[in-house]
C-alpha cells in the first residue's frame, strides 16, 4: 500500500458540504482537522495565507477541484479532507492572479513530509486528469465509496 492511501480517512470524507465563501469552507475543514487531532492550531491561519499567495483550483474536466494546503509544520498526523461540496464555492485558479474556478470537490491535504506531498500531488493529479473519475467520486453516495474508488485509483 502507497503512502497516499494511508492518508484517507472516512470520518474526513464530507458529502453535500455547505459553506457560503471560500474561506468559511478552508476554516471549517481546518477546524475539523484541529478537533480531531489531525492538525495543529496554527493549521487555519496556514491555509488561509498560502490559499492567498497560491491559489489551488484546478479548472478539470467534469467536476472543478480545489486542493488547498499548507506547510507540514502545520500537520500533526498526515490525512485528506475530501468534501463535496452542495454548491460550488470560487477558489482562484492555480498559477493564475485572475481566473477563477468554481470548486465542486475539495482534496485539502494536511502533509507532513514534503516527499509524501510531492507523491501525494502526483498520485491526486492522475484522478484530476481524468473527468469520468472525477465525476465518479463526485457522484459518490457515501463516504466509504468515495474512499473505495480512492483507493482504487491511486492504492497501486
């Protein structure tokens, strides 16, 4: 089993997720993490400040994603957040000061070690190129199932 499976958790898996704004969704993802021991206090402030220097969406074929993270330092014990979220919330377009991507499906990583982000990144990149998986995991009706085609995906 790779590193990235380890990584999912089905009490971080969140279906029809409803937050008004971009950052009402990053602070109460992060608090989830802090409440369950997942990420350290300062894990909040991190994702807000590197979401503003380095935005995260992704414009991907099928369902718009977001992948908002922070520095390891952050991390107490390494997970994934996946939310789908009941209406899509706009994040800034990764790589870009002005196009937007109105986010569907939200991967927020909390990584300790910076070889884990790099495989993790990559690992997430191959669901992320390919709309019909999107739209799969998307359609998902549980959060068992979401891990399950995860796990699918990216366990080799």
């Amino acid at each position: 089993m790779n590193e990235t499976v380890s990584f999912l958790h089905e009490d971080l898996v969140f279906l029809n997720y409803e937050v008004k704004n971009r950052d009402e969704l990053l602070i109460g993802l992060s608090e989830i993490l802090i409440e369950k021991g997942y990420a350290k206090d300062s894990y909040t402030k991190g994702i807000l400040d590197r979401e503003e220097i380095f935005p995260t969406g992704l414009n991907t074929e099928g369902v718009k994603v977001a992948i908002p993270h922070t520095d390891a330092k952050h991390v107490n014990i390494p997970a994934i957040v996946i939310a789908k979220l009941k209406n899509p919330i706009v994040f800034k377009e990764m790589g870009s000061d002005t196009n937007e991507v109105e986010a569907s499906l939200i991967f927020m990583l909390a990584l300790q070690n910076p070889e884990h982000q790099l495989e993790t990144l990559s690992r997430l990149m191959t669901i992320f190129s390919n709309g019909e998986i999107l739209k799969s995991i998307y359609e998902a009706e549980s959060a068992s199932q979401v891990i399950e085609k995860l796990k699918l995906i990216i366990g080799e």
